[in-house]
C-alpha cells in the first residue's frame, strides 16, 4: 500500500471515527453544534443512527490501512455515501434557496471527501492496469 493510500484513509478514518463516535456517544452535543432540536426519544435514536453510521465508515477506513483487499471497496462507499449526503445538500438548496456558511463548509467538506475517493480510486485502477 502506498504512503499516499495511508494518508488519506487515516484522515478519513480520524475524521469520521471522532465525529461518528462523539455524536453516537452524545447526541445532544452534536446537535448543539449542527443546530439541531431534540425534544424526543426518537430524535436522539435519529443522531445515533446517523453517526452510528458515520463511525462505520470511519472503522472501515482504519480497516483498510491493515486489510489492503478492501481498500478499492472503502473508496467507492465513501465516494457513493457522500455523494449522496451532498446530493441531498444541494436538493435542499433548489428547495429553499438557503444556503448559509455552515451548510456551504459542509458540502465542501463532503465535496473533498468525494473527489478525494474518486481520484484513488482511479490512481488504484490505473496502478491494476499497470501490473497486468
């Protein structure tokens, strides 16, 4: 595995290990900080859920520094995941027109996760192309 495949999956996984677990571990500082209002049960399993989900994707990205096989796999979740989290940003602002700092740091966020997983991904086919 390249020193370049390491950066980036630890950044990834450092990233979305820390805000998966403290959102699943304290959901209501999570939702302090992104704005949200929980005034149910069900509100606090919603938070959970997500960045339950959000901790997984960071474990798998851990993983793949150890278990290179599933290295291509990681990148095209990543890459299908949040391009479908910044799909949905993007709906939300042809629906409401809104579109404040926050909510632009995010898509650029979740823009650079993106584009980060497609272009190993390409690196990883055009590297496979090269040893065949």
């Amino acid at each position: 595995m390249s020193k370049i495949e390491k950066i980036i999956l630890t950044i990834l996984a450092v990233e979305h290990l820390g805000f998966g677990l403290y959102g699943l571990y304290d959901p209501n500082s999570i939702a302090e900080l992104t704005g949200y209002i929980l005034n149910s049960e069900f509100a606090l399993s919603e938070i959970r859920a997500y960045y339950t989900l959000i901790s997984a994707l960071g474990f798998m990205a851990l993983f793949a520094i150890f278990i290179q096989s599933i290295v291509r796999q990681t990148y095209i979740i990543y890459a299908f995941m949040f391009g479908c989290i910044l799909s949905g940003r993007i709906f939300n602002y042809l629906l409401t027109d809104e579109l404040i700092t926050s909510i632009i740091a995010a898509m650029v966020a979740e823009a650079i996760v993106v584009g980060l997983s497609l272009w190993r991904l390409i690196a990883l086919r055009q590297a496979t192309k090269v040893e065949i």
